[in-house]
C-alpha cells in the first residue's frame, strides 16, 4: 500500500530496487528520519503557550518539521510498497522496528493532532497514516516480520488503534493488520467487523480496481484482507451483503488484473464459501463461477 506517488511508477523495477538500496544501505537516511520523529515530540511538549512571544516562531518551526518528517516516511511507505528485495526489506524492518512498536506511539500522535491548528493537524494524521501502512506493507510483503510484530504486540496496539482512531483510513488499515497477525489459538471474535467498516473496505477496492487506480491500497491486498476477515463465519454473510461479489467477478472476467490480483480473488471466493448461506449467493452471482 502506499500514499504517496511510488517511486517504481517512474522507473522499472530493477532501478527501483537500485534506488532503494542506495538510499537504504548505509543507514544515514533511518538515522536522519528517527532523529526527526524524536525531535518533533520535542517542539511538541515545550511548545509555549499562544500569548507567549516565542508561540509564533515554534508554529513554524513545527510545521517545517511535521512537513519534512511526512514526506521523508513517505519514502519508507513506497520502499516497503514496492521493494520486493528480502534483505533491503530486514534491514528496513529492523531499522524502523522501535518506532513502529512503540507504546501508544500512534495514540500519542493523534492526541496532539486535536490541540493543535488545522495544517499541523493534517501533517500530523499524514505521518499516523505513514506509520500504520508501513506496518501493512511489512505484514505482506515481508512475512518474516509477523512473528515479530506478535512478539512486540502490536496486536494490541493495533486493536486499541481500531478503537480509538476517529479516522476511517487507519482504523481500516489496523483492522487489516490483525487480520495479518492473527495465531490459530487467538479469539477471532475480535475481527468481527460492523457495516461501517465492511462499507469502507469495499468501497476501497471498488476505486483500487478503477483503470486510475483511485484507493491507496493495491486491489489484491484489499482482497486479501477481507478474505482474512472472511474467518469469521458472521462476517462472510455481512461481506457479501456489502456488495464484494460484483468485484470479484470483474477481477475474474477482465482481463487487466495480474495474476496475484485474480489468485487472491479466487481464495476469497473459496473462503467466502464455507457457510450455506453464502455458498448459495455466490452460485446466484451470475458467472462468477463461470470456468471453474
């Protein structure tokens, strides 16, 4: 997933990968943005009250920081979105793993976003949204990286983000997360989902399935992840109510999706399958089986 514009739209994947490494490898860009998200908490907590002389001054500073510091995560976000390299993603992981494991790390960015003016406010909600998609593109693209994040808890975190979050991008893409890091003992009752969110989620793929590509989410892990969510018996019925079968079909009948697009599609449709009631709406989908 990304959210800002990839790198790799503007170059082949070879030289991607070849610009990553280079900005990766010798550690100086990870040191360079830790020191700025440290930094920022700074400014944060000594910022001075408005009718002190010095108020002004550290609103631009702060804005200088928060605008920097989104735009330097946004390199991280397309990197883990569009490196397919195993060792470039480990060391990326392991640089970014204190910040992206750190308590209430989120929490405490979008507790200040509310103090705060409007333009500070969205750079602040840029960097949450920075920070929880690099934990999903990790989730998917880097699986060596589940384990750890079960270690550190970011289960937790990201169901306490789920709850929180007045944002419907990241209480969406912590709900996706789970899904990723889910054990087989674990109680997957907490993965049943309201309309609201099951709406919001297929909506997205909807619009990452338009020829522009209008989500910032790649189709295949929107239907990853609702196939995930797709454990939950309860959570079948109510996806397909949501109106995901018409979407499977298209990614099934045309001919422009790639191969992982349309293997993903066909696993939803197998997990989506496993109740009676569903099995029988999904036979009524008109050629959705069709060549099967």
């Amino acid at each position: 997933m990304n959210l800002a514009m990839p790198l790799q739209l503007h170059c082949s994947e070879e030289n991607f990968e070849k610009i990553s490494k280079t900005i990766v490898e010798d550690g100086e860009w990870h040191k360079l943005i830790v020191d700025m998200y440290y930094r920022l908490f700074e400014i944060i907590e000594n910022l001075p009250s408005s009718d002190d002389s010095d108020y002004t001054d550290t609103l631009v500073k702060l804005r200088c920081s928060l605008r920097s510091l989104r735009y330097a995560f946004g390199t991280v976000v397309n990197i883990t979105d569009g490196c397919r390299n195993v060792v470039l993603q480990k060391q990326v992981f392991e640089q970014f793993l204190p910040i992206l494991t750190e308590e209430l790390s989120f929490q405490r960015l979008l507790k200040v976003r509310d103090q705060l003016d409007n333009t500070i406010s969205q750079h602040l909600l840029g960097i949450s949204s920075s920070l929880i998609t690099i934990i999903h593109n990790f989730v998917l693209y880097y699986k060596q990286s589940i384990s750890v994040l079960q270690d550190y808890g970011m289960m937790s975190k990201a169901r306490k983000l789920r709850e929180s979050s007045k944002d419907s991008y990241l209480k969406t893409c912590a709900l996706l997360i789970i899904a990723h890091l889910l054990k087989d003992d674990d109680d997957k009752e907490q993965m049943k989902m309201n309309d609201g969110e099951l709406s919001y989620l297929i909506n997205e793929l909807e619009k990452s399935m338009r020829k522009t590509r209008e989500s910032g989410y790649h189709p295949e892990e929107l239907i990853e992840g609702l196939s995930r969510i797709a454990v939950i018996d309860a959570n079948k019925l109510t996806i397909i109510e949501n109106g995901i079968l018409p979407l499977l079909k298209q990614s099934i009948v045309a001919d422009r999706f790639t191969p992982k697009h349309q293997e993903a599609t066909i696993n939803a449709i197998r997990r989506l399958a496993f109740t009676d009631e569903s099995k029988q709406k999904i036979k009524d989908q008109e050629n959705l089986l069709a060549g099967w």
